[in-house]
C-alpha cells in the first residue's frame, strides 16, 4: 500500500513539470496518467479497505487506527492526478 502512496504523491508532485507544453516528457506523462495513476489509485483503495476489515476481525470493538496509512491515503487522494 505505501508504494502505491508513493507512486500517486510521486506523480501529483512532478505532474507540472511532465505534463506542460512543449515538454519532452508530455507523451510518456499523459500515458502514465492515463495508465498506471488509476491503477494506483484503484490498488491504494482496495488495500485499505481490506486492511480495515481485517482489523475488525481482531478486534470488532476498535475502529481501524492505521493513522499512517490513512494520512498517506488521504493526502494522495486529494492531489490533483489523472483528472
């Protein structure tokens, strides 16, 4: 799950100097944002979801506290990637 964290904050923090005009990167950017972004994002989602569950079947009266995770999860969600 943090690769996938890391890949998305990775991509949001240099998509400005992939994507403008006239760089040499745009063509590989733009396949990257439209390829392996939503892939990211999507592996990101279904791993957190599935270690909250797991979590509660330890421990059902404790709700999931992976702070970490779930700071690392929210802050790359609200980044601006694969609009």
């Amino acid at each position: 799950m943090q690769l996938n964290a890391w890949a998305l904050f990775l991509a949001a923090s240099h998509e400005g100097a992939l994507s403008g005009s006239g760089s040499e990167f745009e063509p590989d950017w733009a396949s990257l944002d439209t390829n392996q972004v939503p892939v990211w994002r999507a592996a990101l989602e279904a791993q957190l979801v599935l270690d909250a569950q797991a979590a509660r079947q330890v421990n059902a009266r404790q709700p999931y506290s992976d702070w970490n995770t779930l700071a690392w999860a929210r802050w790359v969600g609200s980044l601006r990637t694969n609009r």
